[in-house]
C-alpha cells in the first residue's frame, strides 16, 4: 500500500479532460506538469488561443509544458526530471512515443469515452451515436504504443438517451470518467490495481471525424440520418444545402421510422413540438435548430420565419 499523494504528470487538451484533471486536484494528488498541446487558432475569429486544459492549469499555478515535437530529447529529459509515478492521459490528441510511456515508475493510465474494446480512436463518442448504440460508457485502460489495446483497469456503463448529442454525451463521460479515475488511483493506492486484457471479439474503431463526412445522405432511414446529425453536433455540424448554401442541422430524433413520408430530404413542415420535419429514405426525422453559414444557431420556427424552407428540398 502507498501513503500518500500520487505524484503526476496530467496529459490533455479539450474541454474532455477538465473534469479529470480536476479531480485529480480536488483529490490532494500531486500534478507535478500538465502537458497539452501548442496554443492553435481556435472559435470564429481563429485567434491564437491556450486549450482549455491549459487555461486551467494556468489557473491552479500548475506548471504547463506544450511540446512541439514529442520526440525531442530535451522534453524527455524535462519529463523524466519530474519523476512522475503515474503519468495520465485523457484526450491528448497525439499518440505518444516509446520513450515517453516508459517514465513513470508505476504505470500510465488513460480515461477513453468507450467501452474497450468498442470504438478504438479519436471520436469513440461521435460514433457510438452514428451507430446508433443504446449503450456507451468510459474504460480506465493501462496505455500500450498501439492505440487504446491496454489492459483494462476499470469500466462504467451509461445508456445512451434519445436526446443525447455528442456534446451532451461528452460532459456526462467526461464526469463519470473523472470519478472513475479517482477510484482507480485509490485502488492502485491500496495495491488492488486491475489488468484486464481486453476482448479480441468486439473490436471497432472510431476515426477522426472528416469535412466529407458532414454532408447528410437523405437517403439513408430516419434512425440512421438521426444518428449521424446528433453524433456530428455540435461540431462539425451536419450539413445539407439549401439553395445554394450550407445548412447545419442540430438537435435531431426519429419522427417516423418507417414509410415513405416524402422525398428524401424535403422539408415537411414545422412540427408542434417546435422541430423542423424532414423526409429520409424511410421515415421522417424532426430537427430542432438549423444555422446557415456565418449565421447563428436558430430554433426551427424562429430560423422558418426568416427562410421559406417549407415544402423545399434539402441537398
């Protein structure tokens, strides 16, 4: 058994990770650095901006390293200076070198928004929600070089609700995954650390998210097409066109599943519920909120009483 905080080095960079970190805080262990990546052009203006897990640490005196090349003998020498016992990777966003897995003196630990062996890879939320799942969840892995194929430590189950965005499904993994490796570390403290191999059977993967991909297919069903607006929202955004110009589309659920309700793609009308309904290939979806390029997210009536997209097409 360990008295005693662990000493840490923390490794993220999106909003994902805030939670985590922390917790990490709250619970008295010891974040000798955070290392997240370089500050990037970020929001509309495409300033240069801290990401948020630095604007963070920044904020708790934490001393932040953001390495341009991660095989630079000069941060794995800083790194190893540190003397971390546990090293903590939470949605990083760069796969990390040999050297730098091998520094901690007790292990490194990683929080993946799946249930490993499901949904290996950069966007494991975004695509529970395309494949339309029922279940998701967040795994406590040990970190091997080959992406997310660690031993498991610890799992939680969550369902996955018919509301659920990748948004909103991203800040309730990202609190369950915080809490989760908390008790990890507690165990690990208590000697009673898990190293479950995972499954050969199950495997899936979950690339990063591309430009192409964005663009709906009206002719898929109404659970698929739902799928794919709620796992692209908020970012990218699903994407339609409408005379001409890119229409996002946000918020969307299964109105009918089955029948034909139209022509792919046609608007329907606004439903009572407040959502704009729109044909598929079978079944109809409704959505909720749409924005046009270099416009703002607008619900569906206020976004109708601006653009007469009722009984229109969507490409």
């Amino acid at each position: 058994m360990k008295r005693g905080p662990w000493r840490i080095i923390f490794l993220g960079t999106p909003a994902f990770a805030l939670p985590s970190l922390e917790a990490l805080l709250h619970a008295g262990e010891e974040v000798a650095a955070v290392m997240t990546q370089p500050d990037r052009p970020r929001g509309r203006g495409r300033q240069i901006s801290p990401s948020p897990v630095k604007e963070l640490a920044m904020a708790r005196g934490l001393t932040v390293l953001q390495p341009q090349r991660l095989k630079d003998p000069a941060l794995i020498r800083t790194l190893a200076d540190l003397r971390p016992e546990l090293m903590i990777v939470v949605a990083y966003g760069r796969i990390l070198t040999h050297e730098i897995l091998g520094l901690p003196s007790v292990g490194f630990l990683n929080v993946h928004a799946s249930l490993l062996p499901r949904h290996r890879g950069a966007a494991p939320i975004n695509w529970a929600l395309i494949r339309g799942e029922k279940e998701t969840g967040v795994t406590v892995q040990w970190v091997k070089y080959e992406v997310d194929t660690g031993d498991i430590f610890l799992q939680e189950r969550i369902p996955i609700q018919e509301e659920d965005t990748a948004g909103a499904l991203s800040v309730k993994l990202a609190q369950r995954g915080a809490a989760l490796l908390v008790r990890a570390l507690e165990m690990l403290r208590q000697g009673r650390a898990i190293r479950q191999p995972q499954s050969d059977e199950g495997v899936s993967y979950a690339p990063p998210l591309t430009k192409e991909m964005s663009r709906i297919n009206w002719q898929l069903p109404a659970p698929e097409v739902a799928g794919w607006i709620r796992g692209l929202d908020p970012r990218p955004g699903a994407q339609a066109r409408w005379r001409g110009q890119v229409v996002k589309l946000f918020g969307a659920r299964v109105m009918h599943s089955e029948d034909l309700w139209g022509t792919p793609g046609e608007v329907l009308g606004l439903h009572p519920q407040g959502g704009l309904e729109i044909a598929c290939g079978q079944g109809s979806v409704l959505v909720k909120e749409l924005q046009l390029s270099g416009h703002r997210r607008l619900p569906a009536p206020e976004f109708v009483r601006g653009n007469p997209i009722l009984k229109q097409d969507l490409g």
